[in-house]
C-alpha cells in the first residue's frame, strides 16, 4: 500500500484556452443579431468549443449514460454566468489537475441545489487545461426526479454507483465525489465546514482503478443558504433524502466561491478494510485542511 502527495499547486488567473479544432457550430438563433448579446453569444462559443474538447478526451464517450452536447452547452452557458458573474468563483490549484483519469472529492455544502457541485464542474471546463468534463456523482433518489434528474444526466451527471464511477474512469473521464452523502445537506449552519464522516465507496473505485484523487474544498456554499429546518414530513413529501428550509428558499444568496484544488493522492494495495479506513481518513484530512486553509484566506463572505 502506497500514498503519495505533491506540492499543493498555487493560485492562477483566469486564463482564455483555444482549442485545437473549433466544436460543433450550433443552430443559428434570432436572439444572436440583438445588440447587447455579442457578449453572451462569445461567452456560448467558448463554452461550446471547450466541452467539444472535453468530451473528446473521453473513449467511449458519455453520451451513453444520458449526456447530450447541445443541453449541456445550454446548461452550462447558464452555470458559466453564475460562475463568473454572481458568485464570482475564485480557483486555486485547478492548473495542476492531472490528465486522463481523476477523481476529485470535496466538501458538501448546498443546503438547497447544488450550486457547490455546478461551480466545481464548470470551473474544471473553464478554468482547466486542458478542459474537463467532470461527471457528478448523484445520489440515485435524486436521479429520479423528474426535472433536476434529467437536467443533471443532460450535463454529465450519473447515478453514483461504483460501477458507473470505475467505467467512467477507465474511459480517460474525471469525477466528482461528495464522500459525505446526503448527511452533509443536514449539517446545521453553526457547523459549517465541519466535515462528517467520508463512506468509503469512493476509495474501493480508486483502488480498483488505479485513478488519483483530488481534494476539493469549496469555500462559500454555506452560506448561500443557511439551514432553518429540515422536516421528514417534508421530504417524504416531495420523494427526497432531505428537504432544507433555508430563508433564501431556492434562491441563493450571492456570495464568492472560493474553489481549492489540492496536490493528487495516489493509492495502491489491497481494498482491505483497514487500509481502507486510513486512506479515506488521509483524504478526509487533505480536504479539511484545504477547508482550514481556503477559511482563513478568506476576507469576507460576499467579497
């Protein structure tokens, strides 16, 4: 059994990429010739170029659990704006993102939808190079409901069965973790950024793989929508793991992100139970401390 750690990777600008061949051209739109969009429509072109090179670096391609290029452009032109206009993300480290197989893990912390997860995908389609499609990993209650279900399969996401994460790995993908589970949507505003305890399933897919790991902290979602309450009733109600009241309702309140990506794990050996308990609680700790770090660089919630 094995562990390795690099150099935790600094901070980089945002800085614009040029792919090596243009993406598909989408359908000309009347809202193009209006004045005032040239902006929106530039920013549509990027994001369409990148996630052609994304899914390029991919074999076999996504498509086969449900992703569709021409949604996913739409959906993450609308993450893109919330990504650099409203909550104005920050990336630290996403520049050493190892290619071909990865598997990021991060901190949980959207009471509501899970703009948490959104601005980690887009940042890596953004901000990385070469751009990722990172694929989320959804806990499968939430796959099933009708409108957030298909939207996420539309973007990348899957359902978040070890099988599905291995067979995305071993076709060259990247993918998201929230090793905290729904638990995490629980956690009462006075423990923010106090992480639970990981499952292990993640650690078994690595493993297994061979993928390195990234920890992931993200600075910020706690505080989009603090947690009043979270009824059973409620959540029986409307067929979720849990249904957070917050006093935004679904609207998020516009704080900075701030994303820290630090140096990937490398683990090798048996999937022994042991073993595996300390290297969850090894990544466990880079995460926190990630958290530790990105909560005291931090001047102000909203700035």
């Amino acid at each position: 059994m094995m562990s390795g750690r690099e150099p935790a990777p600094e901070a980089s600008p945002h800085s614009p990429w040029v792919p090596g061949a243009p993406g598909p051209a989408g359908p000309r739109r009347w809202w193009r010739r209006l004045p005032g969009l040239r902006r929106l429509v530039g920013l549509e072109a990027v994001v369409r170029a990148r996630l052609a090179a994304a899914c390029a670096l991919e074999h076999p391609p996504p498509e086969r659990f449900g992703f569709r290029f021409e949604a996913a452009t739409r959906l993450f032109l609308v993450t893109s704006l919330m990504h650099r206009r409203y909550f104005r993300v920050e990336c630290h480290g996403v520049e050493a993102l190892p290619r071909g197989p990865v598997m990021l893990v991060a901190n949980h912390g959207s009471h509501v939808l899970s703009w948490d997860g959104a601005m980690i995908l887009t940042a890596c389609l953004l901000d990385a190079d070469p751009p990722r499609l990172v694929h989320g990993m959804a806990e499968h209650r939430l796959m099933e409901l009708p409108i957030i279900g298909r939207a996420a399969r539309r973007i990348g996401a899957v359902d978040g069965r070890r099988d599905t994460c291995a067979d995305l790995l071993r076709a060259g993908g990247a993918v998201l973790t929230f090793p905290e589970g729904v638990k995490a949507l629980r956690r009462p505003f006075r423990e923010r950024y106090r992480l639970l305890e990981f499952g292990h399933g993640f650690m078994h897919v690595a493993l297994r793989t061979g993928a390195p790991i990234v920890p992931v902290a993200v600075i910020g979602p706690e505080e989009e929508a603090p947690l009043l309450a979270n009824p059973a009733w409620l959540a029986r109600l409307v067929r979720t793991p849990v249904a957070p009241l917050t006093p935004t309702l679904v609207v998020p309140l516009p704080v900075k992100y701030r994303i820290h990506f630090g140096a990937p794990l490398r683990f090798r050996g048996p999937a022994a139970p042991d073993a595996v308990a300390r290297q969850v609680a090894e990544v466990r700790a880079a995460v926190q401390e990630l958290i530790r770090r990105g909560l005291r660089m931090r001047r102000h919630v909203f700035f």
